[in-house]
C-alpha cells in the first residue's frame, strides 16, 4: 500500500475588504497547508482584488491583507491577469 498525499484546491472570489471570507479562505489555505504539500489557490473575479499590492488598509481600520498573503510562496510573475480581469493564468 502507497500513502498518498492529499491535494486541495482554495478558491478566491472575494475582494479583500468588505467581509472577512477571503482572510479567512487564506488563513484556511495556511492551515491546510502544514497537512498537505500539493495546495493550489486559485483567484478569480473579485478575489483578484486580493494580489495587488500596496492596499491601504488602514483607512478601513481593518488589517492589511497583503500581508498575509505574503506567507504564501506566490509565484507573482508568473502570474497573469486576462483582459476581462477575472481569471488568473
């Protein structure tokens, strides 16, 4: 019998201010992360909002998200934005 690893996929589609769902989809991704070596995120519609950078924050009152993103090892310039915006190849 072979052990396999698991595989999970974290899908973001919420902008990063507004509600708490995409902090929380990250700080699952996080998580998830110390259990299993094959997780992939995924951002799409709003939830693209979440990988630009230099976000103030601080107008809201709320905490940078960023920043937690920033744990993650994000491959940033290999990442791409389509030309409606919406997904990222």
């Amino acid at each position: 019998m072979t052990a396999t690893s698991a595989q999970l996929l974290v899908l973001c589609q919420h902008a990063p201010y507004g509600t708490a769902r995409a902090r929380e989809a990250a700080e699952f991704g996080l998580a998830a992360s110390i259990y299993t070596e094959h997780l992939k995120i995924v951002f799409c519609g709003n939830g693209v909002l979440q990988l630009l950078r230099n976000q103030d924050a601080a107008l809201l009152g709320v905490k940078q998200h960023d920043r937690l993103l920033s744990s993650f090892p994000l491959d940033r310039k290999s990442t791409r934005l389509n030309s409606s915006h919406q997904i990222i190849s």
